[in-house]
C-alpha cells in the first residue's frame, strides 16, 4: 500500500517521493479499495482471512490494558507460512493481543518479532498512550521462542530516542541479509506510519512542508 505522501506524490502533488513512485509504477495502483477503518480489526482479517465481526474483533482496537486478543482458537497467517517450509519473521506493530505470552506473536507462528505489542507508541520516547491507560509505559522489544516453548522476551531499552521506522528499516534489511537462501522467507513488516500518533524524523517533516 501507498499510504499518505505515496497517494499525494502519484496525483501530481508538489511531495518528493521517488521511491514509491517507483513502486507505484512497476506494480499494481489500488485506486479504489475496502479495509477496515482502525488497526486491530485490519489486522485480524489480514491474519485470518476472516471478517472481524466473525472473530468479536470489529468493536475497536485492542487498548494496553485489555484483557483480549485474537482468538487463540484460530490460525493465523505465519502458522500456515511455516507449515509451507517458511522462515517467518514480524517486525513492526502487532496490536492483536498481549495480555499474555499466548496472544504475542513468536506463540502465534512467527520466529521472531521485532517491534511493539501495542498501538499508540511514540516514535521516538517508545512510551504508549491510549484511552484507558495515560501512561502504558515502555513498550519496543525482541522476542524468540525457546527450545521450551516459552518466549524470550528482550525489552530494548537502547531503542529510545531513535525514530521507530528506522529501526524497523534496518531490522528487516537485517533479517534479509541474514536468511538462509535454502528456504522460502516470509516478512511481515506493518509500519506504524498510518494511526496515530503520527511525528516524523524532522529532516522530512522540513522537506514536506517546503514542498506544500
């Protein structure tokens, strides 16, 4: 998807953007297209193939102290990947779940996970914010599962003050560089650019506004 200043540089708008233009034009333009209006809903059908009203996920997003998740009952997309032989890797924001281990990512068929459980995540602080809850405290790690089955759950504190979407950027160039040819490698990637709240590294933010 091109999202935002991708939408505005393709209709001509005076928005530097080169390389989604290039997506753009070597690939597939969606101009007219049917999602869901907020994160956690997308994401469950995204994940199931399944409308969210059938999984009781279409009410809203999942808020840092709620007690739910994505129904442990179905398998989801990186279950199924790794069936198929895959490596599978997020990295990102998951927002389906994290009241406990079960409904985290590396105990839903992922690898590894990088990124944030939550929704509303400072770029930069890391510090989340929601409806129910002021202050939802630090929220950016790095989870494995161990030969247990219990996930390994590594908080980075060292990621503060550094813009999420950079991180995200070089973990995924990472997780390419580093893969195992020999086997199919599936990457889920799902930026937080898109919900609230929405600061960008203030080099762009200058170059937007020049542009305006």
């Amino acid at each position: 998807m091109l999202l935002r200043l991708g939408r505005r540089a393709m209709h001509k708008a005076p928005v530097i953007a080169p390389n989604m233009l290039q997506l753009a034009n070597s690939g597939i333009i969606l101009d007219q297209y049917y999602v869901q209006p907020i994160c956690t809903p997308t994401r469950s059908a995204m994940m199931t193939g399944k409308y969210p009203t059938r999984l009781g996920m279409h009410h809203g997003v999942i808020e840092a102290d709620t007690p739910y998740g994505l129904p442990l009952n179905e398998t989801i997309l990186p279950s199924r990947m790794k069936e198929l032989g895959y490596s599978v890797h997020g990295i990102g924001k998951w927002h389906l779940g994290m009241c406990s281990y079960d409904y985290t990512p590396t105990k839903r068929g992922f690898d590894s996970f990088y990124g944030i459980y939550n929704g509303m995540s400072d770029y930069y602080t890391k510090s989340i914010t929601s409806r129910t809850a002021r202050d939802g405290g630090y929220d950016f790690r790095y989870n494995v599962l161990g030969r247990d089955g219990k996930v390994i759950d590594k908080v980075l504190w060292e990621a503060n003050n550094t813009y999420s979407t950079d991180l995200y950027n070089e973990k995924a160039k990472q997780v390419i560089q580093d893969h195992d040819q020999s086997k199919p490698l599936f990457l889920y990637l799902p930026m937080q650019n898109p919900p609230l709240p929405r600061p960008g590294p203030f080099p762009l933010l200058r170059e937007v506004r020049r542009c305006r």
